[in-house]
C-alpha cells in the first residue's frame, strides 16, 4: 500500500508586467486590464509555492530532497524572473501576456522537466495576498 506525501517549497520573486493586447485599441486595453495596462508596467510581489507529491524513498526518507527543489526552482524560475519586466525580459512572455494565470502555466512548464516524472508537481502563486493561481488545477 502506497503512503503519498506532499512537501512544499516556498520561494518570493518581484517582477514588473504590463497586461496588453496588442490587437486592441489603448482604450480596450485600459477598459480591460485597468492600472495593470500602465505604459510604464507595474509590479509585483509575488509569492511562488511548488508542491511536489509522491511516495516516500525508503532509503533517503525523502518524497524530494527540498535542497534539490530549491536549486531547480532557484535555477528555472528565479533567476529568470526576480527583478526582472516580464514582458521584455522573460522570452515566454515575449508573445504572451503575462497574467497570473499564464505565469503559473509557464512556471510549472519550467520545473516540470526536472522533477521526477514519477512525483507529481503544483504550482500556487500569489500575486497579492489575497489573489492567487494554481496549476494543475487538482
């Protein structure tokens, strides 16, 4: 009988963004996307929760070495996204608006590839403390 456990890992990231439609008109756009369509981009303080689940290994005792979670998160994520302009520096967002929903897509399309495939993976990220998105959704 399998025991699954899930282990999570909490990481913080700051990063500008601007939500934009390029086929619509300014004024579209700002009836839309409101403050977050300012010209000059907006921030934010996100706050980024990877949760990893699986059976425990007999031998290490661990679902995931959590050091091991943190240099893939550390590697994949936070050093392409903290204090950067998601829009102009992150190549996803190149042609992506990037709201919330579409970074924690992209986000768990970054670590997916170095976790485990026999461990499952989900994304939570907070944009503030009271909006957030998590994906898959379970």
């Amino acid at each position: 009988m399998s025991q699954l456990v899930s282990v999570f890992r909490e990481e913080h990231f700051n990063a500008a963004h601007r939500l934009h439609n390029p086929s619509w008109s300014d004024a579209e756009n700002q009836r839309i996307f409101g403050k977050c369509n300012l010209p000059h981009f907006h921030g934010h303080n996100y706050e980024l929760i990877v949760k990893v689940t699986g059976e425990i290994d007999p031998e290490t005792g661990y679902v995931i070495d959590m050091k091991v979670l943190s240099d893939i998160i550390n590697e994949k994520v936070l050093n392409r996204f903290d204090h950067r302009n998601l829009n102009e520096d992150v190549a996803e967002f190149k042609d992506l608006n990037p709201t919330a929903e579409n970074i924690v897509v992209v986000i768990y399309n970054l670590l997916r590839p170095s976790i485990s495939e026999h461990l499952s993976l989900q994304i939570r990220l907070y944009e503030t403390p009271r909006n957030f998105v998590e994906f898959p959704v379970s």
